[in-house]
C-alpha cells in the first residue's frame, strides 16, 4: 500500500464523530461534476484548418437545460461555507487570530494555483522560443488559467467569512434577505443599461450561497421544510426563464445574455433548489459515508480536489493536441448521435490524462498545515488583521487578471 493510501486510510480512521462528512463529499462530487461538464462544453475539433472550438450550448440548444444539473458551483460555495463557519468556529475556541486562520484557509487555495501558474508560465516561454504558433498560444494561455475565476471570488469570500458568520448569526435569515435584494435591485439596473452594477452580483451570490453554508450548518432542515426550498428554487427559476426573460443556460453561452457573468437571480433560485435537494438527501449521504471504505475514497478525493479543478483544463488542452490533432480520436459534428457516442470515451480519455497530474501535483495541496503560532503581542495582532485582509484583496486582484487575460505570451 503506497503513503498515501496509508496516509488517507489513517485521516479516515481518524475522523471526528462531529465532523460533517457530506461537506466534504459535496465538495467532491461538486468539483467532479464541474470537471466533467468543462469537458462536454468543449466541442473542439482539428482538421486541415486546425483547431476548431466552440461551445455545445452555442450549437445544441437543447443542451441549455442539461446545465440545471451541472451548474453546481453554488453547492462547492455552500460546502465552503459550511466548512468555513466550523474552522472560524474552532479557532476562536483555540484563540488563534484572524490573520493565522484566514492564512490557514488560503495557504491550500493559493499553492497549488502558484505552481499551475509557474509551471505554464515557463512552458508557455518554451514553446514560444521553439517556434510554437501564436494564435495557439494566447488559446492556451487564457484556456489554462480559466478555472482561476473561482478563486478571485472565493478568497475574499472566505477572508469575509467572520463578518458575514456574524451578521447570519445576529440577524438570522434577515441577513440573507439583504444579499437576495442586492442582487434582485443589480438585475433591475442592468435590465436599465447600467450593465456594472451587475457586476457587484459577484459579491452578492456567491456569498448568499456561502451562507446557505451556514444555515446548512446550524440547522438540520426536514423533509417537508427541504421538500419546499426545493420546489420554491425550481417555481422560481421557472417563472424567471419563462417569464422573466432570464436564459435557460446557467452556464454562459457565447454572444447572449448569461445568468453567470455576472451572477443572477436565476442561479440564486438555481442554488436554493439545489440546496433543497441535498437537504433531501442527507440522512442517506450520511449513512452512506459512514461507510469506512467510501469515507476512505472521499478522503483521499479531498486530498487532491483543488489541484482537480485547476489542471482540468490542462488535460482537455492535452487530450485536444495529443488525441484529436494526431487523429487517434474519433472526430464527429459536435451535437451528432455519433459525437455524443463517443463522448464517455473522450471524458475517460481525459480522465486518464489527468491522472498523472494528479499524481504529480496533488502533493502540494496535501502537504500539512505548518504548526499553529503563539498568539502575537496585541500591538502586532493589531497589524496582523488589515495586513491578511489586504493580502487576500491582492490575491482576488491577481486571480481576476489572470482569469481575463490570461498568462503573459510575447
């Protein structure tokens, strides 16, 4: 048995009895289901012209409902929040100080978003000094550091984690009924013409899921109560696609109007009737991961998601020039019987690139948090705080470049 199945095998054995294993599966299965779906939208083709890439929901409308299942990124922002109010928790009850936990929780977002930028900066200056064709280049310098985007959000999303913990706790349900607001009054401005308020949804979705992290926490919903938020995201979403002129897609869909960028009220209704069905389901989940060998899978699944996330897109890069250039793979139109055919080989074809990556890579998410500090004199605690939260500013900054415009080529 190698280390890291003995490794995994002992984090597994010793999992607290407190500990919320259906968190951590959803934020498993989330990211599973992401990955999967960047690769069904990928309908690339090469021929004697070269690459040809288009997006499946630009060329099967169809499609367009597919993404009420694969839009799944609001349950990874309610895992986090769930799993973020439980560490802010514990580390008041150790004492540790802001700066030391927001550290914590980003040092395994950022490393392994630091090598996947290091590692493709320099390849990038290898294939362009021999000669590699630029166009192809600035496609794989934007293509690469794509998934980047969750990152920009999600870290000033977690550095505001104790304030909005506190705001849920003090106000309740109240403090998310301002978030829904916010949104709602964004949409109605940029149904106005004033397109950048939207973009302030990014703050106000992506942290009203993450609080549903904390309510998901705090409260254990029944059937019925869970049964109705479900019913309510799924009436919601309805109306606002039927009536309400919203897209059906709630993944973007190039040269339309997106419920993603920014985030709308639609993916909020989106994220409720999701947050509904895993309510559902809980009990079951639980039962089922006290299974000792699933709990071991999600386990060893955990160890490696992140680094999952960020070099998928890597292995689709791979598999497009090692598979569809050199003619290994079947070719079909993208949306055709056939093409659709093939399509649980070209995902297992992936899946197999993506592998070694995995193993490569992986390391660096998994490797031990360094040793909790002693509390600081209060005069550099008192430094500490604005210093993490700038930090975690310049981080978000960083990651919104990189998302849109990709890696620097020359």
């Amino acid at each position: 048995m190698s280390s890291q199945a003995l490794d995994a095998a002992a984090l597994a054995a010793a999992t607290p009895p407190e500990r919320d294993r259906v968190v951590d599966f959803v934020r498993v299965a989330a990211v599973g289901v992401v990955v999967v779906g960047h690769w069904l939208l990928a309908a690339v083709t090469w021929d004697a012209d070269g690459l040809h890439g288009r997006n499946l929901l630009g060329v099967v409308g169809w499609s367009h409902w597919l993404t009420w299942v694969f839009q799944v990124m609001p349950l990874v922002f309610v895992a986090g929040g769930a799993a973020n109010a439980a560490s802010w928790t514990s580390s008041q009850r150790r004492g540790t100080s802001y700066a030391d936990w927001l550290q914590g929780r980003l040092r395994r977002l950022v490393r392994p978003a630091a090598v996947l930028v290091a590692v493709w900066t320099v390849g990038l200056a290898l294939a362009q000094a021999a000669g590699a064709d630029s166009d192809s280049l600035h496609a794989a310098a934007r293509l690469i550091v794509m998934p980047l985007w969750f990152l920009a959000v999600y870290v000033p999303v977690v550095a505001v984690t104790p304030l909005s913990l506190a705001a849920r706790r003090r106000w309740g349900l109240r403090s998310a009924a301002v978030l829904l607001a916010l949104v709602a009054a964004a949409d109605v401005a940029v149904l106005q013409g004033h397109d950048w308020v939207g973009w302030t949804s990014y703050a106000w979705v992506w942290l009203l899921a993450h609080e549903l992290g904390f309510w998901w926490r705090e409260t254990r919903l029944d059937r019925r109560t869970s049964a109705l938020l479900t019913a309510a995201g799924l009436g919601a979403l309805a109306l606002l696609t039927a009536v309400g002129g919203y897209p059906v897609s709630m993944v973007g869909v190039p040269g339309e109007r997106t419920n993603t960028s920014p985030p709308s009220l639609a993916l909020v209704a989106l994220a409720v009737a999701h947050f509904g069905v895993l309510s559902l389901l809980r009990p079951r989940l639980e039962r089922w991961l006290e299974r000792p060998q699933v709990w071991r899978r999600v386990v060893v699944a955990n160890g490696m998601v992140m680094t999952a996330y960020l070099w998928h897109m890597t292995a689709l890069a791979a598999g497009v020039v090692g598979l569809l250039a050199t003619g290994w793979f079947p070719q079909d139109d993208p949306g055709s019987g056939t093409w659709w055919a093939w399509r649980p080989a070209w995902i297992a074809a992936l899946g197999l690139i993506l592998v070694p990556l995995l193993l490569l890579f992986a390391r660096i998410e998994a490797r031990p948090p360094a040793p909790t500090r002693q509390r600081r004199p209060s005069a550099r605690r008192t430094l500490a705080t604005p210093a993490a939260a700038g930090l975690a500013t310049v981080l978000s900054a960083a990651f919104v470049h990189l998302a849109l415009a990709g890696l620097p080529v020359l």
